[in-house]
C-alpha cells in the first residue's frame, strides 16, 4: 500500500489512531471585492478546512478506517486569480458571464419555447443552510415562502440559516437551483426550497449529520405543499475511485431514497489536478446518486473536476448566485449575487435540470418516472465533449434537447391555412397540446346547419388561455376564459366556414376541448344524435350499456378493426358500427378463443399503449380500451404523441424495432405498434431475447447495455430492456454513432470495418454499418478488444484507449484490460490497461512492458510484467519523470544488486529512446535475495504465461 496524508482531528476521537477520513469542499472560492471576510475567503483549502482532517488519494483495494463521527466540508476551491473583479451587484458584465451557462446548456432556449420551471416540487439543499431572506429566494421562511423549511443538524436546532463567518455556500448553491430573477434566474425558478444545515458556522461539518439529513429528506418527503423529489449534495470526500469507499456509510441512506423515486446530486470533486486520472469523489462514486463535473464557458472540462464516464457535466466555472447579506458586508438589502467556481456550483445545476425534466415527463403522461429513467435521459439527450487531457469523451448537459425531446410534436396548425379540419357534431371532444409558448391550436369546420357552438376546456395545466375565433376572413377575441366553467358560445350560420384557436401565453400542456353544436330549429334536449349504432350489432358480439362498450369474440379466428380517432368505429365480418365522439368511454375487448387478430388505429390525442401477450390496454384523455384473449395486437397511432409499452414472456421472444415502429413475437402471440413516438420493451429475465434495431435516414443514437438497449433520432426513442441478443443495423442514412458497454463478468469486443460486436456470458451485441462506435469497458471483468485495420496509420492509441478511424469508419475500445490491434489479420500489438503496461514487437522479435510516464516509484511493483522474449528484460517507460526514476533504480541496484548487473543510471538507461527507458535483465533480478525487488516479482510467473497464451492464440 502507498502512504498518503493523514492528519488526526483533535475533536473527535478515533478507535483507529490517526487514521480519521473526511470529506473534502468541492467549488472555487467567491470572486468578489469589498469582502470584510477576504482574508478567511481566499487563502488555501487546507488553511480553511482548520483542524478538518485531509487525505489523499488511496489505493483501489485498500482499506480506509473510518472514526465514528467523521468531519464533512462542502466542495470550494481556493481563488484562481490574486485579481479581484468588481463588485458583481447589478453589473450587466458579470450578469452577462454568468448568463453564458445558460447559453451553453440550452436553457435559454428552452425557457423561450417553453417556460418550465419547476413549480409543483421541492428540492433539499444539504448544505451550510440558506439564507432565505434574499429576495431571489422568496425573502421568508416557512409555508407560503420559496423556502418551506428545513432543519440544523449541526445545532440542532429548526433555524437553518447560512450563517456567518463562513457560511455563503448553501445559499449560493440554493440560487444556482431556484433563484428568482429577471436577469440572473436559476435554472428551476418555481421550485420551492428545503435547508438542511450540515455546516456549523465555522464552515466544519460531520458525516453523521449528512446521514441524518437523508433520512430526514426520507421521513419529511411528502410533508410540504409540493413533494421532495431532488437532493443536492454540492460536498464529497477525498476520493478517487469508480466504486464507493470501503467506509461509506450514506449508502443505505441514498437507496432508501432511490426507492421514494427522488433524485439525489453530487458534485464530482475539484481535485483532479491531484489525482490526474478519471474518478470521482464520495458519494458522487456511489451508483445511487447522478456525479457531476464541471465544465468552462467554452463547454470543456475545467481543470479542477474531477470526471469520469458515469458523471455528467455541467456548467461550474464563475457562476453568478446569491449569497447571505453578511457575505459582502452587511447592508440590510438582502440583494447580494457573487461568482464562484467548482462542481458546486455544477451540481446544482443539474438538479435544477432533473426538476425540469421531471416536469416535462409528467407533463407527457410517462407513466412511470424514477431517478435511473431522469439520469438515463440526461444522459441520452446529452452532448459529448473531448477531454485532450484524459484523451477521453465526457457527457455534457443538453437540457434544451433533454426537454425538446419529451414535448410532443406540434400536430395542429396554428392559422386558418395550416388549421386542423373537422366535422362539427352536436356533441364532441378533441384533446390537444399546447407544445410552446407562442404555439396555437386552430381547428377549422363547416357549419352544416344554423345555431350556436359552445366550446370548454379541460386542462389542469394551462390557466391562462385565451379563445381567437376567424368568420369571413377576420378574426377576433372570444370573451370568456377557456378554463372557465362557462366557456365560451358563438353563433354559425350553415354553409359558413369557421375556425377556432386556443393559445396560452404562460403555459404548455395537454387539454380538452368540448364541443356542444345546438341547431336553431332544435328541440329542447335535443342536442345529442345517436352515432348510426346498427341494430344489428349485438350479433358480432357488440353490446353497448350507457358510456361503456362490449366487444365478445367467438372461439374461432376473429378479425376486428377499431378506430377510436373520433367517436368509436368498429368493422368486423364486413359490418361497420359507429359511435359518436364523447358517448364511449370504456371498451371491453374479449375475442375469447382461436388465433384472434386486433387492430386499433389511435387518433391526434395522445395514447398510451400497454401490450403483452394476448392481452394490452390503450387509452386518452377521453376512451380506455381493455383487451382479453388477442393473439395478434397491432395499433397504429393517429398523430398524437404516443407511447408504447410491451412486455414479452419467459419464452424465447424477438423484437424489431424500427423509427416508431416495433413488433415484438414470441411462442403464441404478435405485438405491434406503428406510428409511435417512444416504445419502451421489457422483455423480461428468461429465456434468450433477440432484437433487431434500424436507424431513420437522419442521425441516430445507440447505446447497448447489459441490461437495456436504446436508440434514438429524430422524433423516435426506442428502448429495450432484458434482452440477451441486440443485433442494430445503420444503413438508412445519416452518420449514425453507437456505443457498446462491457458487463461485469470477461466480455470481449471485436470490430473489423463496417461490424462492431461485444459478447460476454449470456450477452451479445453486434452493430453494422453504424460510422461511429465506441466500445467501452468500466463495469468489470477482464475484458479484452480486437481491433482489425487495413492502414496502420489509421491506427488510434492513447492512454486508456485503442482504435481506429479511416475515412469510413471510427472505432474506439476505451478502458479494456486487454486490447489487442491487428492490420491485415497480423497482430500488431497487445495492451494491458488494468495493469497499465503496453507489450509490443520490437525488430528483434523480442517483447518489452513498458510503463507509462503517469507511473511514479510507487507503481512499480505489482503491476510490473515480465517479458517473454529470448533474453527477458523489464522496460520502465520513465517518461518525465526519467532522470529522478533511473536514479532511484540505479541507486538500488548498486546498493543491493551484484557489481556487473549495472553500476551508475548510464548503464541501464536504454540509449536509443528519447523517453528514457531503464531495463533490467530479469534473469539477475530473479537470482537477487534482497526484497527491495520483490515487488517487481509479483505474479510474474502468472503475467508470463498470459503473455505468451495471448501471442500463442495468434500464433506468434
């Protein structure tokens, strides 16, 4: 084990000695003038922390102890730059700055087209408190401000105020989430707030209390006006890793709130420039919480963030927030706004990101909404930034696609010449979407006889609407609101055309339009016709009892088609029945025996389709369909913004999935769905699935997992889950990307030219003709890639990755143990990533392990390789770090090691490199009783025979 910092906390007593872990703050410090507190504010982290142990970074498989009580500080960095910019209250220049965030994520965009933001829900800040009397975050305390309440858990105590000397941090994270502000508006204005103070005022804080603020979040989740439904955690420990720490002790705390469907958030960590490899910090390294990182106004990485391929990143360099009164000096004007910097200040943005696109989904019917469903989104919706230090690709936060993505498409015109048509009946609905603020639905008929139209709508999102009605060629103004409970009435004379559009300036959403037609020459109670239900019905099985309809097969093979597009058409044994729009409500469908085929076409409403075998349902706003006893299933949507669900069986079942289409067929049974815009499968754990995915003529998205499959472009997602084979085509156009992930048991990825494939225990995966792919390695196993060229000059090596790109195809395999390229079929070179070595053919014939120049003296050791060349050798790449390492060995070597092995750092310094290679005869290291060296031995017998089975495969 390689030593790192420790430094014992004289508060808190530790059953292991001076071993006391902690966690470590996560943002730059406030860039700002006229601070009283400059001296405490801008000086070193580790000055700050006081007597807040600190460590470094340690080992992938050792143990840390952990004291009883460990300390806790939120993730700030000290100040960059000795220049201080000028105060940042109402300066356009600084307001401008920090506006560029939400430039680059899309925010800005999205708030135009669509005004979401956040209200119906409520996040907890766990942090050093808020002060909630600034008037961005609501100016109070309690039921009927922004800040509903909270809790101190560093005094215990109901009075969780950002106090000073140090506190700021919380309520500037609160700001980034929910400020309220015509200029420097966070990223989810309407949300309401909870503080839970984690931070005395000293800025020092305990593990525990984090501990106890999760579990508060769990048992207060539902107590305010709006439910909790997002956790921000702008603090972590000292950590590096791709897995959780061995003394992490949020974990039951963060499932427990995983399973209540809340998202929880935290900040990767500011300490890359420590570690300078990809991880992350604790708990952002736990698999229960979304890891953010941070990135510059020019969309890259900062250099402080800690980052890896699980994190999304998201603005956190000089980012404009509030912060306590006392902070810039105390005034009595609780206005204050200041720059920091730091996956802090990141964090918070992407939980203001998850509540608006909570909001979205809900807002689309998506029957089930979770924390892995938002995180996947994000995800899926996101961007890809190069990291040139890391040489590997990041995901970067898209809110404006994420949003964009879940609204439905405008299916409805918005004038008199782009109008929807339709036909006026004494009685009707027609459900819509208003799908952006400047949107307007314009339905346009014919009136066929004299009389008055009275129009209502149904929305429990849109409160502000208003009514445009053209006659003649003009338009004008409806009185009357389309929310109100009298609507709005209007005279038509027959043979006149009309049209009539509904808009709201403040809202989007679904709503439903009623319709009541009353003709002059009516009757009193008149107003409702019949629909033409033939009489004869009820010998096809078609029964109707008030709002509600039958449908009863028979034990032979029926055939139905019904159309729910407007009223409810029903066609069978060459017989048509209709029922007008608005008297059907439920349909019961039975077709009993034999090999049953239904087909349902949906209308411009949007529908939901829930299908497994023989049975489904299907419904909108207005009709639900319940299905019995249908072998075949199919529906074809009508324009509305659809989803599909179909579950398959514990059979062998295949999936084709193309742009919203999908069929799914097993032993038995065919589900189908068309014209779809999302499809979602669960083919559940048994038996071995197959599914065949097409792209779209534009550019498509693919992602294979182990346990799901997604692929998406424009206006289609289709997502599959359980399925053992995934086989995806591109070959409609587009320049297509696909990205394959590993399993945790050995899998193996193989691609030559237009295939692409990766295969471990009960799992496969195979693309073709798709321009981009990248293979990656992060969920376990020793995994191994082989990659096939025709040019070795197409050929991509870097740190954690190997490839190839000519003008056709990319192909990358990032983070495998083993990666192996040939050119021609001819094996050009073996490396080991887990152990960091690369093994090559030199002139010789010989094989040398080299190690990188990121290695130091602690890394040789047991990563070290042997050869398996005629005259074995160790080869140490010393990189940078050349003159010190050869030094050092050479040290060794003459204090321990035989006179004629090597006498000064010349003699084993290999000449020809311009790196600086040290090699070391093997052979004599072996022979040497001194256990300096033993270190260099390790497996050794283990690494030789894998070496030499690898090159005996291929034989070499």
């Amino acid at each position: 084990m390689s030593h790192t910092l420790f430094q014992q906390e004289p508060d808190v007593p530790s059953p292991w000695g001076e071993f006391v872990p902690s966690l470590e703050r996560c943002e730059d410090r406030l860039v700002m003038s006229a601070i009283p507190m400059i001296d405490l504010l801008h000086h070193d982290l580790q000055d700050d922390l006081g007597d807040i142990p600190i460590y470094g970074p340690a080992p992938t498989n050792s143990f840390l102890p952990t004291a009883s009580s460990p300390t806790v500080s939120s993730h700030v960095l000290a100040n960059d730059s000795p220049n201080l910019p000028s105060p940042v209250a109402d300066n356009s220049n600084v307001t401008s700055q920090a506006s560029s965030a939400h430039q680059q994520t899309g925010w800005i965009d999205a708030q135009q087209r669509f005004g979401l933001n956040g209200t119906g829900q409520t996040v907890a800040v766990i942090d050093s408190g808020i002060a909630w009397d600034h008037v961005a975050l609501g100016g109070g305390f309690g039921p009927g401000y922004r800040v509903v309440g909270g809790w101190d858990f560093a005094e215990s105590d109901s009075n969780p105020y950002d106090d000073r000397p140090a506190g700021f941090h919380g309520t500037h994270v609160a700001g980034i989430i929910g400020a309220d502000d015509s200029t420097r508006s966070g990223v989810a204005s309407g949300v309401d707030l909870v503080a839970l103070r984690v931070f005395d005022d000293a800025g020092k804080g305990q593990l525990s209390w984090v501990e106890n603020a999760l579990q508060w979040v769990h048992q207060n989740k539902n107590k305010f006006e709006f439910p909790i439904t997002t956790v921000n955690l702008s603090l972590g420990s000292t950590w590096n890793g791709s897995t959780i720490p061995a003394w992490a002790s949020l974990e039951d705390e963060l499932q427990t709130l995983r399973n209540d469907g809340i998202v929880v958030v935290s900040s990767a960590g500011n300490s890359f420039k420590q570690y300078n490899v990809p991880g992350l910090s604790y708990p952002a390294s736990s698999s229960l919480v979304i890891p953010v990182s941070s990135v510059d106004s020019n969309g890259m990485l900062s250099d402080f963030s800690q980052r890896h391929d699980r994190a999304i990143a998201a603005p956190g360099r000089s980012i404009l927030s509030t912060v306590p009164d006392h902070f810039l000096g105390t005034d009595g004007i609780i206005n204050d706004w200041a720059l920091s910097s730091g996956t802090s200040m990141a964090a918070p943005y992407v939980a203001g990101a998850s509540v608006l696109v909570r909001e979205a989904m809900q807002l689309a019917g998506w029957s089930s909404i979770s924390p892995t469903g938002i995180y996947n989104w994000l995800m899926e919706t996101s961007d890809t930034v190069y990291d040139s230090v890391t040489n590997a690709s990041y995901d970067r936060l898209n809110l404006g696609r994420a949003i964009a993505n879940l609204i439905p498409a405008d299916q409805t015109g918005d004038d008199w010449g782009a109008a929807t048509s339709l036909t006026l009946q004494n009685r009707m609905t027609t459900d819509g979407w208003i799908n952006s603020l400047g949107d307007r639905d314009v339905y346009r008929f014919t009136a066929q006889s004299s009389g008055t139209v009275t129009l209502n709508s149904d929305s429990s999102r849109l409160q502000d609407s208003s009514w445009t009605l053209w006659s003649n060629g003009q338009s004008s103004t409806l009185s009357g609101s389309p929310t109100s409970s009298s609507g709005t009435t209007f005279s038509v004379v027959a043979g006149q055309s009309y049209a009539v559009g509904i808009s709201d300036s403040d809202q989007i959403g679904p709503y439903q339009l009623q319709w009541q037609f009353n003709p002059s020459n009516a009757s009193p109670g008149s107003g409702e016709g019949s629909g033409g239900t033939d009489a004869n019905a009820s010998q096809f099985g078609i029964v109707r009892s008030g709002s509600n309809l039958q449908v009863l097969g028979t034990s032979n093979s029926d055939r139905y088609q019904i159309d729910i597009s407007n009223g409810v058409r029903i066609e069978v044994g060459g017989k048509t029945f209709n029922f007008s729009a608005g008297s059907i409500g439920n349909i019961q469908v039975d077709l009993q025996g034999g090999d049953d085929l239904l087909r349902v076409t949906g209308g411009t409403t949007s529908e939901k389709i829930d299908f497994a075998s023989g049975r489904g349902t299907i419904e909108n706003t207005s009709i639900r369909m319940s299905i019995a006893n249908a072998e075949q299933l199919e529906f074809t949507g009508g324009g509305g913004f659809d989803r599909a669900y179909l579950v398959g069986t514990d059979g062998d079942d295949v999936l084709t999935a193309k742009p919203r289409f999908a069929e799914m067929t097993g032993t038995g049974y065919r589900l189908q769905v068309n014209d779809v815009q999302s499809i979602y499968v669960d083919a559940t754990q048994a038996g071995q699935d197959s599914a065949y995915f097409y792209d779209s003529v534009a550019d498509d998205r693919l992602s294979v997992r182990p346990q799901f499959t997604s692929m998406s472009g424009d206006r289609f997602f289709n997502y599959a889950s359980g399925i053992e084979r995934v086989y995806a085509y591109s070959n409609a156009g587009g320049v297509d990307s696909a990205t394959l992930y590993d399993s945790a048991s050995v899998d193996t990825f193989n691609t030559s030219g237009d295939v692409a494939s990766i295969v471990g225990p009960n799992f496969f995966s195979y693309t073709r003709f798709f321009e981009n792919v990248e293979a990656v390695s992060s969920s376990g196993g020793r995994d191994i890639a082989a990659v096939y060229a025709t040019d070795s000059n197409s050929i991509l090596v870097g740190s954690d990755f190997s490839g190839y790109q000519d003008s056709q195809w990319s192909r990358i395999a990032r983070g495998f143990s083993d990666a192996r390229t040939f050119v021609n079929n001819q094996l050009l070179s073996v490396r080991s990533f887990a152990v960091e070595e690369l093994v090559s053919m030199d002139w010789m014939g010989s094989m040398n392990v080299e190690v990188p120049a990121s290695s130091s003296n602690a890394d040789i050791g047991s990563d070290m390789v042997t050869n398996a060349s005629p005259i074995p050798s160790v080869v140490i790449n010393a990189g940078v770090r050349t003159e010190m390492l050869v030094d050092s060995i050479a040290e060794s070597f003459e204090a321990f090691a035989s006179p004629n092995i090597v006498q000064d750092a010349n003699d084993i310094v290999e000449p020809t490199s311009q790196m600086g290679f040290v090699r070391l005869p093997i052979d004599e290291v072996a022979d040497s009783e001194h256990s300096h060296f033993e270190s260099l031995l390790v497996d050794l017998e283990d690494e030789r025979r894998w070496i030499e089975a690898i090159f005996a495969e291929h034989g070499v």
